[in-house]
C-alpha cells in the first residue's frame, strides 16, 4: 500500500474546488472554529481517525464564536484537501441549530447524532467518516469549514431532500446568504 501512495503523491484534489471557494458560500471569515482536540494544521488524534486504520472514527470536539443574529441554521462541511481525486473529498456534511456554539466528541454520529444536528450525505456515507488516507500518501489535510446561513437549507434543486442529496450537487445549490463563516484545518498521514 506504500507504493500506491508514493505513486499518487503528486496527484491532490487541492483548495481549489472545496466548499469554502463556492461562490455561493462566500462571506465575512470572522467565526473562530476551534477544538479542544487538535489545533490549526496540527496532527488530529487517531481516535478522530477511520477505523480501517485503527482509529474509532469519532468526530472530534468543535467550538465556535456565536453568528450573528439572524442566523437560521450553520452548516458544517469537512473535506479532505489531499485526496487523490479532482476534487475534495467530502467526509461530513451536517446541519446544525444555530444556538449551539459547540460540538461534543461523536456528536456527528451517523446512527445518533447530537440533539440539534442532522448529517447528511457526505462522499463517503452518513455522518463523520475520519482521516484514512492512503499509507505513503504523505499529510492529508481536514478542513472543517462552518457557515452561518441565514436560512434553512432544504435540499437541491427537483426537490430532493438535503439528507438524500449528493454534496457535490446540495452545496453549490445553497441559496441563503452566508452571514459569516469559520474554519479549521487538521492534518494526518500514515
């Protein structure tokens, strides 16, 4: 498995085409996304980590500053940057009440999410799937981008339901205004 990632080390899906530079999803950057469990563009835990790699795949500990009033729902949409695909891969989508301020470890569960959260579709399935690159690969970065929207996202266009739609299709088909937005970077490698 080492020499499939050394193979792949030059091919990256990049920031390019992650959520953060849709243009429907442009605001003010001045919510501060933190967690208690890594810090921006350090190592994340491999508790927080796939368990096809040994991890227990449980979403890490997330705190953020309050959006502004008029906030009808945050978004939170986590991507790995350094997939060797055309564009990120998505590895947790989710809708979150706007008066939390934070996310408790496994509040992105798939099967029992935290109250006032609800996962969607993400590239990889329903709820947080962490870190797993491939081994050789080099550092993979997770970029956990939070937006306050100002308000509910339904779904995509034809009507489909925002938990049965594709984020490559839900996330450019986002129509309310980001009133701000945060985000935070966590890295692994095998």
């Amino acid at each position: 498995m080492t020499l499939l990632g050394r193979l792949l080390n030059n091919r990256r899906a990049g920031e390019t085409h992650m959520a953060w530079h849709l243009p429907n999803l442009q605001g003010p950057e001045v919510l501060d996304l933190t967690s208690e469990d890594f810090g921006h563009g350090r190592a994340m835990a491999l508790r927080n980590c796939a368990k096809t790699i040994g991890g227990d795949d449980v979403s890490p500990h997330l705190a953020w500053t309050p959006p502004p009033s008029g906030t009808a729902q945050l978004l939170l949409v986590v991507e790995d940057v350094d997939v060797p695909l055309a564009k990120p891969a998505v590895h947790c989508l989710a809708l979150i009440d706007p008066a939390a301020d934070h996310l408790d470890p496994g509040a992105l569960a798939a099967r029992k999410p935290a109250a006032g959260v609800r996962v969607l579709r993400s590239t990889i399935g329903r709820g947080y799937h962490g870190p797993g690159p491939i081994k050789g690969h080099g550092p993979h970065r997770y970029v956990f981008q939070l937006f306050a929207l100002s308000s509910r996202v339904d779904g995509a266009p034809g009507s489909t339901p925002a938990d049965r739609t594709r984020p490559r299709v839900l996330l450019p088909a986002v129509t309310a205004s980001v009133l701000t937005r945060g985000r935070l970077t966590g890295t692994f490698e095998r």
